[in-house]
C-alpha cells in the first residue's frame, strides 16, 4: 500500500494543491475557492478543507486576505507549466469546478459496487489468480452483448467484443490491428485534442474534417481526402459541440466506406446521456457492409478510476484483432471485470444511468440558469456531459483567466485543427450538485473573465 493510502484526507488535498502550484496549474495569485464550496464539491466536511489551506498557508505556499479569501502566494516563482492548465478526466485527483470528462462523482452508489466485489472476492477460486483472456473476461463481454442489444440496438457476439484499459489503448489496438503506415484518418474539427497524438504514434495521417449543424461533413471529407482509410467521429453527442450526426449523413458516411473498404470507427462515449428527443440509431446498428468499429467506455458512465473500455468489431475481422490483442493483453484486472459483469448483469447499471440521467437534467438546467443569469449565452445541446458558452471573439483569454481562477474551463478554439468558427467556453456540470453550487461557480467564471477589464 502506497504511503499516500495513508495521509489523513486534509494532506493529501493539500498536497494536491502543492503539486498543482508547483506545475503551474495555479499561478502565484489566484484565488482559490472557499473551503464550502470545496467541501461542497468535494462531498468533505469543511474543517478537512481549512486545515489543507491552513498547512500550506503555514509553509508559505498560500495566503490568507482577509474576507478577499484564500490565494496562492504571491511570493512564489513555480517552473513554468509545458501547457496551458486543461483539465481532463484522469489527470487531477482533485475535481474542479466544470472539469470536463468526469461523471458526477458523488452519484456512484460505492457501496453497492463494494457488496458486489465483496462477494466477487468471497467467491473467487484459484483459477480466477490466473491470466485472463487477453480479450477481456468472458462474463463481461456477454454483459456488453446484452447491453448493446438492448440500448442501441446493436447485434453482436461476445467473440468481437475487446476490452481495453480506455480510449487510447482501443485507438492503438484499432490502428495495429488494420493500419498500415502512411494511412489518413478523418478527424472531427473540432474534435477530442488528446486522442491525436495516439494517433500519429501509429504513423497515421491525421485529417481534419469540419463540423456544423448535422455533424461531420461527410461531402467535404470525401472531397478532400477520398483516399482515407479510416474516419472518427463522435456522431451520437459531438465532441465538443453536441451536435448529432444527421441521418443522411450516417449513411452517406457508410456509403462511402463500403465503396472505398475504409473503416469507420464510431466513438461513443456519452450517448446514454440524451435529454430531449429520441436518438438515432448509431451506425454500428446501421452497419450491414461490416466497416463499423464501435468504441464504448465505462469512464463516463461509472468512473475514471476503472480504466476499462471497449470495442464492438466487424465479425471478419475477430481474428487480425484477436492476434494482435495477444501482443498487447487487456491489462483490466481480472476482478474488476468480473465485478463490472455482475455489476450490469445484476441490474446496478440500468438503475445507474437512470438515476444519473434524472440528476444530470435537473444539474444542467441548474448551470444553464446560472450562467444565464450572468449573461452567458449557452448554446443548445440535446445531450451530453458537457456545454458550450458562445464567445465572441479570442475565447483563449478569458478561459485563461478562468484557469488561473481554480476554474477548469477549455477554450473550444484549443480544439480546432484548421477549421475557424465562433470561439467557445467548454465545461462540464456533472459535478454540479445543487443550484446554489451552480450560482457560486457561474458567479466566480464571470468575476474570473472580468478581472483586469
């Protein structure tokens, strides 16, 4: 066990904070948010809040102003951060406020998934402390199986389902199981930053393709790059616009696979999370010439920390990936897929998301609300984890701003490639748990922009 494991709650939040301040993440000078609201959103008591404040206050790290509150020490010269301080899922222990990626934390029924692995653990065999299939437990490939069938209408057997330890290991898998150097690869644009550079690693070309109003533009894409061998995209909820892929354009999409034997991998990472409407159907149900490649991930829906995910494979192409899985085995421990199987199998998921869907409405509109109060203008989404707030203009500045505030906001021109449009504020409201909390953090993003002005 780490020494970490350890620390009472207070250090290790304090600590965080050190690391935080010491890569530049925090700036000598920014205000940090009140100890309620971190409690608030930490789901901790705010004693446990204020002795981390006051232990780095006590080594110089931070700074009390009186009723101005808590700020990062002037006096501090951090080393320069290599990025600008954009936070996804995964890379802070800490959430902050509108961090995107994140599912609500605090609406994980842990005891439940801690009675399921208990009894996982009590009735375990030797066997089970073995190596298991380097495709991923069979328990839970069937689960997903049923799963598809039943939420999106996706026919399959356990044998093309991959499980893999999250979105860039199925990248990798995909692209050396089919690609070959010197292939180009339709990307949204603007489209998930982090997943390019897994993409080059595997000399894949990346070729960005706009996005408006019905999604990916497919006409484009054929214009410019005819001869691309593969095509990702987000088509349920765009990534980062929300926008849906249209129904023609799923199957102009499928057309042009079939015609030019290219693989078309359908990235679907939140659309269990759709608040108005009925959705389409994902071209994965729609994929009779058999050029598909369904990613799915459990990050969004149960959390990060569980590192597993998914891929539902053309039924012709099992063997190329079961081949290349031996090479790099799904590295998943074996009792947390075992968990997660009886995990879904029980019923725990279905009541999960909707639980979740209930809460992410009522959290939406609460922010929505909010920032509207403070003259935000919210561009209308039909689903989704994230929002996008419309700028006009540099939207580099003020996220910039934002960031140096505590406020993980992204500045949507971040992830653009080639393609210009309307600048953007990106976040997160999953972790929003109440309209006073909405207030608060709505109030601090325009404080935040406006400093200076």
């Amino acid at each position: 066990m780490k020494k970490a494991d350890h620390m009472p709650r207070y250090k290790q939040i304090a600590r965080q904070l050190k690391i935080a301040i010491e890569r530049g993440e925090l700036k000598p000078g920014a205000r940090l948010p009140s100890s309620r609201t971190w409690s608030q959103e930490l789901g901790i008591s705010r004693s446990t809040v204020e002795n981390a404040y006051t232990e780095l206050v006590a080594q110089g790290w931070l700074e009390r102003r009186g009723q101005a509150g808590t700020f990062v020490s002037a006096q501090l010269q951090p080393e320069q951060a290599l990025s600008d301080p954009v936070v996804f899922a995964g890379e802070s222990t800490v959430p902050q406020p509108f961090q995107m990626g994140l599912p609500a934390l605090d609406l994980f029924p842990r005891d439940v998934w801690a009675r399921v692995m208990g009894r996982r653990l009590r009735t375990q065999t030797r066997f089970d402390l073995a190596l298991g299939d380097v495709c991923g437990e069979a328990a839970l490939r069937q689960a997903i199986v049923d799963y598809l069938r039943v939420s999106r209408s996706i026919e399959c057997l356990p044998e093309q389902i991959f499980i893999t330890s999250g979105y860039a290991a199925s990248m990798t898998l995909i692209l050396r199981s089919l690609a070959t150097p010197g292939d180009g690869m339709w990307i949204e644009d603007p489209g998930f930053p982090l997943i390019r550079p897994v993409i080059e690693q595997e000399n894949v070309a990346l070729l960005p393709v706009p996005v408006d109003d019905d999604g990916l533009n497919v006409v484009v894409g054929i214009r410019d790059y005819p001869d691309a061998r593969f095509a990702l995209l987000t088509p349920a909820h765009q990534s980062p616009l929300g926008v849906a892929l249209s129904l023609s354009r799923r199957h102009q999409l499928l057309e042009w696979a079939s015609q030019s034997q290219a693989w078309i991998v359908e990235d679907d990472y939140d659309s269990e999370f759709r608040y108005h409407g009925t959705p389409l159907p994902p071209l994965k149900s729609l994929d009779a010439p058999q050029r598909v490649i369904y990613a799915g991930t459990f990050s969004k829906s149960l959390f990060p920390a569980l590192r597993c995910a998914w891929l539902a494979v053309p039924i012709n192409q099992v063997g190329r990936f079961r081949q290349q899985a031996t090479q790099m085995a799904c590295s998943v421990p074996l009792l947390w897929q075992q968990t997660l199987a009886d995990f879904i199998r029980d019923g725990h998921f279905w009541r999960h998301l909707k639980k979740m869907r209930q809460h992410y409405a009522q959290r939406r509109q609460w922010i929505e609300q909010a920032l509207g109060e403070q003259g935000f203008q919210v561009v209308p989404q039909q689903g989704g984890i994230q929002l996008v707030i419309a700028v006009d203009g540099d939207d580099t500045a003020p996220v910039r701003k934002a960031n140096e505030a505590g406020l993980a906001v992204q500045a949507l021109s971040r992830w653009r490639v080639k393609s210009a449009g309307q600048g953007g504020i990106l976040l997160s409201f999953t972790n929003i748990a109440s309209a006073e909390m909405a207030s608060q953090v709505a109030t601090r993003l325009r404080r935040a922009i406006q400093a200076d002005l």
